[in-house]
C-alpha cells in the first residue's frame, strides 16, 4: 500500500519511527515532511497530506502534531478525507470499519511509538464495513445543508 506521512515539528522523530516501521512492513511510504525539528506550521503538512490522498498519490495517509488535533483538522478540510485522530487501536479499527477513515492522526506528546504502530496495524488491517455505514460516509463527503 502506499502511505503518505506528514507532520509538524514536533513528531518528527515518530513520524521517521513510523515511516521505517511502515517500509518495513513492505508498504511505499511517501514522507511529506517536515525532515527537521525547526517550527513550521501544521496546517502547511495538513493540507499537503490531504492533497496526496484527496489526488489518489497515495492510498493512505497518517497525519502526526504534538497533540494530533490541529493536523487532523487541517486534513478534515478536504472533503475528500476521513481523518480519524486517535490514541489506541480500537478507535483505529473503528475509523476504518464504521467511517472509511483514509487518514488517522495521531498525537506524538499524547501517544507512544508502540501505541502508534499497534494503532497503525489496526488502521491498516481493517477493512471498511459497508452496509448502513456507506450512506452517512457518503454524507461526510456531500453533505446536505
């Protein structure tokens, strides 16, 4: 699968540990930036993230910040994505199974590199279920206002 991975300044060093663990497990991993820990803006690596998933570059997105809030919400403007922030794997299975979450965010002060790869395994290996879920995921897409 090919995965695009971004962040800000402060999860740089898990997003490397993410984006190795991900190669590892035979996946393509798209590294969007930041490659150093000097400030940058979140919503910049947000919104390039989104467009790499919204464009079909990649299949799948992970979207890290200090906290995973403010890069979640910027990833969430494009109405093409699903961002899910989350802390452990069952919320990451749920994003996949019940919102056809493309994107999880996570929060690199609140949630460890092992926490991360189990939610990442979890994200990963569940399968979107479909059924009464597929109507209210195409809402998230086209709402009516």
């Amino acid at each position: 699968m090919k995965i695009a991975i971004a962040s800000d300044h402060a999860a740089v060093a898990l997003k490397a540990e993410l984006a190795e663990y991900l190669r590892a497990a035979g996946h393509e991993v798209d590294d969007l930036g930041p490659m150093s820990e000097d400030r940058v803006d979140y919503p910049d690596y947000g919104y390039k993230l989104a467009h790499a998933v919204a464009s079909g570059a990649a299949e799948r997105g992970v979207a890290l910040c200090g906290s995973g809030i403010g890069i979640s919400v910027a990833v969430n403007r494009n109405p093409a994505c699903r961002c899910a922030l989350v802390g452990e794997p069952l919320s990451a299975a749920l994003s996949r199974e019940h919102n056809d979450a493309n994107v999880i965010a996570m929060g690199a002060r609140l949630t460890g590199p092992d926490m991360a790869k189990a939610c990442l395994d979890a994200f990963l290996s569940t399968d979107f279920g479909g059924g009464r879920h597929a109507g209210r995921v195409e809402k998230l897409s086209n709402p009516a206002i």
